[in-house]
C-alpha cells in the first residue's frame, strides 16, 4: 500500500522528467532539410507566438529576409528582436497585418509589395479556436474571417509576386487550410508558385487561450503535446525540402503525406468556396 501511494505521489515527477522523452516518441516529423536561404524572402502571419514563432526562428537562422506579420506589432518587434540575437540574423521585420480587417490586409500586401522585389515563401500561419462569438471588422464571422477569408485575401494580393518569384511556395497552417492545399493546386499549374496544408498536431500554443476548457485539457496532457517548435516542423519541411513540388496541392502531418476528407477532394466544393470566398471579398473570380 505505502508502495503505491509513494508511485502515485512521485508520478507526476516522472512524468515530468520523460515528459521531453514522450513528446519526442509522440512526434515523428522532423524537418532534417539542410537548405539555406540567403538572398530569399519570406512572410510568416502570426508569427509572434507559437510556432509561427519558431518557423521565423528557422528561417532567420537559414539566412531568409523575414517578414513577421502580427496584429500586436509591439510583440512582434521584442519576437523580431529575440529572433536577431538568437540567429545573428538583422533581416528579421515586422509589419501590421490584422487579419480581421481586410482594410489592414490590404494595407499590409501594399506596403509589402513597395518594398520588396520578391516574395518566396508565405507562411499562412496565423489562426484563431474558440473564441467567443464575435465579427471581423467586415462583419464575417470571427473564425472563418481570420483562418480562411484573412489568409485567401493574403494570398490572392501576394500571389503575382509569388510567381514572379518561382519557384516559390504557400504553406497553409490551420484546419480550413487543409481545404486550401486543394483549392490552390488546380489553380497555379505551371506558375511556379507550390501550395501545401499541414497539420501541426497537438502543440502547447496561445490557440485555446479562448477556452478555459481546453487550457486545463491541455494542461492535464501537456507531457504529451508538442512543443511550438516540434509544432513548426512540418510548416518547415513543407516550405524547405527539396523536390516537394511532385506532391503540390497536398495535406501534410508530421512531415509526411497525410489522408485528407472525401470534402477535401470534392472538386466541385473547391470551385464553390473558391468562387464563394472570391465572392465575399469583392476580387475576380478566376
């Protein structure tokens, strides 16, 4: 009996002791790609925190003039800060973009565009879950505004730049990315510019910061849950392994080829969100 209750009282302990063990064992994707990127561009949305943290970290580190796209600038500059001491590397910047507002979109891709000649990676990273009901400042619906119609207008301002600048690449972090990845693919053949989705698994990040519910869920697992960095993994491998453009257009976990939903495949869903988002945002449909 004294031997139980001694397990029980030291498991916590052990747990937090193996928990770098676990995660490790839990995670299986590591992007081991040894590219460099002097001379590239790349912007990475919601980059102040979690692993869009990381992957500018990564970036920077390789080289990569860095664009930190934030909504709370003055975060992201002490990011952009931390990041410069940490890789050595000064192109590390931070701009405005509220991806709640497409008037801070536009803003955003406007002033990127004055400044820069090249775009060759874009890291649609940002994202909001369980946030209480609430409307962008266009008056959609706070989820599908930011993780889908914020990135798709994003895209669509950059996307010229992108393929001026091919080969270059579109990385989707957030579930309706996963639907992205497709929507995409049919509609850049032969441009140059490779989209992917990737699902980063279950990372301990500021996402549930809405839910009182799965902060204490995330808690009560966190020996088990990634680290941002073991999160940005796949976003990494996506917008840096070489030879990746034969599998354009697909879903990615833990750096391989994931199974996507008999919806994500639906052609027809595709050309209706593409024509419906197109449609919301007041730009061409093409």
């Amino acid at each position: 009996m004294i031997g139980v209750l001694l397990l029980l009282f030291l498991l916590p302990f052990l747990l937090y002791i193996a928990a770098p063990q676990i995660r490790k064992m839990l995670s299986s994707g590591v992007c081991t790609s040894t590219v460099q990127l002097p001379g590239k561009v790349a912007v990475v949305t919601g980059a102040n925190t979690g692993i869009g943290k990381e992957t500018a970290k990564e970036l920077a580190q390789r080289g990569a003039r860095v664009y930190l796209a934030c909504r709370d600038v003055q975060k992201g500059e002490l990011v952009a800060r931390e990041i410069q001491i940490m890789t050595g590397n000064q192109q590390v910047l931070v701009r405005k973009l509220d991806l709640a507002d497409t008037k801070s979109i536009r803003a955003f891709a406007k002033g990127f565009l004055a400044e820069e000649k090249h775009l060759h990676i874009l890291i649609n990273n940002a994202g909001v879950m369980m946030c209480p009901y609430s409307k962008t400042a266009d008056g959609f619906e706070m989820h599908i505004g930011v993780n889908h119609l914020g990135h798709f207008l994003l895209t669509h301002l950059l996307l010229e730049k992108l393929k001026e600048s091919a080969p270059s690449r579109v990385v989707n972090v957030s579930s309706l990315a996963h639907h992205l990845g497709r929507i995409h693919f049919h509609n850049l053949q032969g441009s140059g510019v490779t989209t992917y989705s990737v699902h980063p698994g279950t990372v301990n990040s500021e996402l549930v910061r809405h839910s009182y519910l799965m902060r204490w869920i995330w808690w009560l697992f966190s020996f088990f849950i990634k680290t941002s960095q073991q999160g940005a993994q796949t976003s990494l491998y996506c917008a840096l392994t070489e030879g990746l453009e034969v599998l354009n257009g697909n879903h990615f976990s833990d750096c391989h080829v994931a199974w996507v939903s008999a919806q994500a495949r639906n052609e027809t869903v595709a050309r209706r969100l593409w024509d419906v988002s197109c449609d919301l945002l007041g730009i061409p449909v093409d």
